[in-house]
C-alpha cells in the first residue's frame, strides 16, 4: 500500500466530497426535456420568386446585420423552372393561439411562408407575416390554429444563463427534420455586428437551418433564438450565437402589438470614454459612461444635454460603456419620462427626458457659423486653417464648423491618435473652436489647470469623436 501524506489524504478527501456534486448537476438524459418542448418547435418552408439569383450558397443573405461576418443557418434551394427558390429555417410557438417566432432573414422576401409543426401534428400550414425587426434578426408569425402547444421565455440574464449552464438547441438542420442537440452557455454578452446584440454563445451543436430554433434552458424556457454560426466551413464547429431572450421578448411584444418596433431614442451621438480621457475631463474617475458628441434637435437638447457631457447614470442604471446604454434606450417605451445624471464641467447634473422614438427621428443639421478668413499657424504637431472654400473642395467638407487639419507630423502624438489631413476639429476643451486664437487658448486654459491633455471633438466624413491629445511632446 502506497503511503499517502497528511496533506495528499485531505485533498484526496476534499476531491471525493467534490465530485459527487459534480455529477449531481449534469443530467443523465435530455429525454423528457426533448419530449416536453418538442410539440412547440417548428419546420418553416418559404417559397420566393427570384430573377437569376445564383449567389453563393451558405451565407447570410444581403441587407443581414450579419452579412460581412457569419454564415447564416439556412440552406438555400435551387431554382426551378419557373425561377422560385425554397428555404428552410426554424421557429417556435409561443402562444396557443398560433403566434410563432422565427429569424427574419429566415422568411426575408418570402412570397409564401408554411409551418411544418412535429410528427404528428398539422402539415404545410400557412403563416402570416405579423412583423419584423432587422435590427435583431426576429420575425413574428401567426397561424390559423388554436389551442397549440407552445413554451414560454425564461431568464437569459446573469443569474438565469451562467457560462457553464447546461443549455438544449432544437431546429430543422440543413433539412434533416426535427433535432435535438445540447451543449453549455459558453459566453455571454456577444456582439455580431448589431446595434442591440447580446447574444449567447453556445457549443451546442447548430447548423444551417436552426435559424430561429429555440435554445432551451434545462426547465424547458426559451433562453435564446438560434441565429449565426462562426464556422470556416460552413458546418457547427462549436461556435453557435442566440440572441437573448432579454432582447428579443420586448421586440417579439412590439411586433406582436403594433407591427414593427417602436425603441426609445434619447437623440445625441456618443462613444466610449477612453482612460487617455480620464485627465482631460474634469470630474472623471474612470473610463466608464457614454461621452455624447453630437446632440441635434431632439429629447436630449429639450432635456439640456450637451456635446461633451458624460452620461454616466440613465433610468437609475449605472452606465458603463455605449453599448450598454443604446440597449438601454432601445429598450425603453417611447415617451417615457427618464432621469438621467452626466458629468459636466466636473459636477453631476440630473436632467429628465422625454424619449423620442428611433424609427421616426430625424437628425437636423446645426447652422453653419460665419465663415472666418483663414489663418493656418501649427501646434501639437498639427497645422491648422480655418474652413474655407479651397479646402472644402480639397477635403470634401460639408460644414464651415472649426479647424482644419492641413498637415500633420507624422512623429507627432497626434499622429499616433489617428489623426489625419483633412480631419475637422469643431471644439477644444469642450468649448467650440472657430478660430487658431480659440484653439491657443483652450491649449493655454488647460496648461494653467495643469492637465496634460486636451479632449478634442473631431469630425471626419461627419462622424464626430473624441480624442484626448497630450500636451506634454
């Protein structure tokens, strides 16, 4: 007998208590959930008239959030004789009365749309279209049938989808039928490509023709809807994307009650507060928040908000980055009545605002200033002009707003921010800039402070950002 130390027999014993726990979590068979949801889970056939479509096979449709990036999850048939093509894709019920949801790029241009439901069930049943929302890939149909068997959306937040968590796919793949295939949450909070994606990563195996298939957690509630593969080859390699039910349950209440989305619009620009910015912004601590860089006619110029402000609280939620707060905003009922704190000159303010709605704004352009005569000098690195007719034509500006960027040392810091020729600076320490003595100034304003940077607002093409740009060469 092997002698085995103190130390080596409490591990021993430690891993023996431990194990036992271990096996208890995994299940021993995903039958009896399989039975359970399947009667809800549904085949979609959908028939287009096409003119001489003979694109590649295997990807995302053209207009998809996802065409640049992910093979879609849908086979695509051949053209017949009278020029149609056939597609198949996935869906589930969710109500007894026959609304069902799906992907949209799954029945994007169909000129007829049938439901398959499981053996046994009704064959080749017509479906109407309700609404669409491209944003998040979801569609929602209605069927003539009632007293349907149908599953319900449970939690896909933190406490309800953990990494790790054991997690059930089922769909119509690559034509085969009604399958079943399980796997975990491998990560959350995934981005495609999409301005309100959080989607579950799963290892669960997923293919063409799971698109908008359901992604069951283990009590048989629908945590996500199956709609993007990251694959070299065009078949599961393990890397599936769900978008979550926290997102798609409110865009699945808004199809179903009006016909298309009607998301929440706060109406500024913003990006993401960087740690280079933490020194120039007076009052910040970190780099958290949404720093606004635009804000036209709308709820937040009503509501007192101005470019250079940092939200960094809305609706009583903590910001941490854009992203999170555009999921926020979209996610919030037209004409509500929001609180939201920004940092401004070092002190918090609370504003409210009265959000818009996305689908109907419209961004209005800001008066142009007076045009000044040029009066190109360098600093920073940079040589500058203000606006004029010449370099309007040379750089293809549309505004006579700030100071142009005409040269630029490629050794210099601003260099290694990105900044280029032809690049407009339209303020300097969050104050505007229309001429090279405003710009000194804001340049000697933030030295006598003792910063040892500058946040600047810079356009290109009309996109604005910020940069902080040291002063300190």
């Amino acid at each position: 007998m092997a002698l085995i130390t103190g130390t080596a027999l409490v591990l021993a014993m430690m891993l023996a208590q431990a194990t036992p726990a271990f096996s208890q979590d995994r299940p021993g068979t995903f039958a009896d959930l399989a039975e359970q949801v399947s009667p809800s889970v549904v085949n979609i056939t959908t028939s287009t008239v096409v003119a001489g479509r003979n694109g590649p096979q295997g990807v995302v449709p053209e207009g998809s959030p996802f065409e640049d990036f992910f093979n879609d999850l849908q086979p695509e048939g051949d053209n017949d004789r009278q020029r149609r093509s056939s597609a198949l894709g996935s869906g589930f019920v969710i109500s007894e009365d026959g609304y069902i949801v799906t992907n949209n790029h799954v029945i994007e241009g169909a000129d007829e749309i049938l439901i398959e439901f499981f053996p046994g069930g009704e064959p080749g049943v017509p479906a109407e279209l309700v609404g669409t929302d491209p944003n998040t890939d979801i569609a929602v149909l209605k069927v003539d049938l009632e007293g349907l068997p149908f599953v319900e959306f449970g939690d896909s937040n933190a406490e309800g989808a953990r990494v790790g968590d054991w997690v059930m796919a089922m769909g119509n793949p690559l034509g085969q039928g009604f399958s079943v295939s399980a796997g975990i949450v491998s990560a959350r909070d995934r981005a495609l490509s999409g301005t309100y994606d959080d989607y579950i990563q799963t290892d669960a195996a997923i293919n063409r023709g799971n698109s908008g298939g359901p992604l069951f957690n283990m009590d048989g509630e629908v945590i996500g809807v199956n709609t993007a593969i990251l694959s070299p080859t065009g078949g599961s390699i393990g890397i599936g994307f769900a978008m979550s039910s926290a997102v798609v349950t409110n865009v699945v209440d808004q199809l179903r009650e009006f016909g298309e989305t009607r998301r929440g619009w706060l109406g500024v620009r913003i990006q993401d507060v960087t740690p280079d910015m933490i020194d120039a912004i007076e009052g910040l601590l970190s780099a958290n928040g949404a720093l606004v860089t635009e804000v036209p006619p709308g709820p937040a110029e009503d509501a007192g908000m101005e470019s250079g402000d940092v939200i960094t609280v809305f609706d009583g939620v903590e910001i941490e980055d854009t992203r999170e707060l555009v999921r926020i905003v979209g996610n919030s009922p037209v004409g509500k009545e929001v609180a939201v704190t920004v940092l401004r000159n070092g002190e918090s303010q609370d504003l409210t605002v009265v959000l818009g709605r996305r689908e109907t704004a419209e961004a209005v352009a800001f008066p142009a200033p007076e045009e000044v005569e040029p009066e190109p000098s360098q600093f920073l690195g940079l040589t500058l002009s203000t606006v004029t007719d010449d370099l309007k034509d040379q750089y293809n500006l549309n505004s006579d707003d700030g100071l142009v960027i005409t040269a630029i040392d490629p050794d210099s810091v601003a260099a290694s921010k990105g900044l280029v020729e032809g690049d407009v600076i339209t303020e300097a320490g969050q104050q505007k800039v229309i001429s090279i003595e405003d710009f000194e100034t804001r340049i000697m304003e933030a030295s006598d402070a003792g910063r040892t940077s500058l946040l600047l607002l810079v356009r290109r093409g009309g996109d604005p950002r910020f940069v902080a740009l040291s002063l300190v060469e």
